[in-house]
C-alpha cells in the first residue's frame, strides 16, 4: 500500500479535528494548538495551510500528558529545539 492510499484510508477511517474544535475540547486557545502541532507534540496532518488532528491520535495525546501542565512541556520542547 502506497503512503497515499494510507492516508486516504486514515480519512475515511477516522474523524479528523481543527485545531478551534481541539481548542475547545481541551479549553486552550487554539495558538497553543497550532503551537503543541509545530513543537511535535499533537501530531496532524497539513493540508495546505490547515492543520487537522486525528482524533486517536488526540486522545493518546491526552493520555500522554494527563497530569502534567501543558504548558511546562511546551515551553520544554520549545527550549530543545
């Protein structure tokens, strides 16, 4: 399977999120969405100038960082690179 079919089955297979509906689940605004995307932390999908999140791959970012303070791990990653 090519990586073009791949992704065309994640589309079909999977709700895709913008980053203003992952802003609202999590109650952050959605710069520090687009901000968790570029620094590698909420993993998504580029389409031309718009960012979508998988939404499984959303509720293992919530997994991952239950309990820690999002914005200590942003300012984290933002310092290592």
């Amino acid at each position: 399977m090519s990586a073009k079919e791949a992704k065309i089955m994640l589309i079909n297979d999977e709700h895709l999120m913008e980053t203003s509906e992952v802003s609202k689940r999590m109650g952050i605004n959605a710069k520090m969405v687009r901000e968790l995307i570029k620094y590698g932390l909420l993993p998504a999908i580029r389409f031309r100038r718009t960012n979508k999140v998988v939404y499984s791959q959303f509720g293992d970012f919530l997994q991952k960082y239950t309990g820690k303070d999002i914005y200590d791990v942003l300012e984290a990653a933002k310092a290592a690179k």
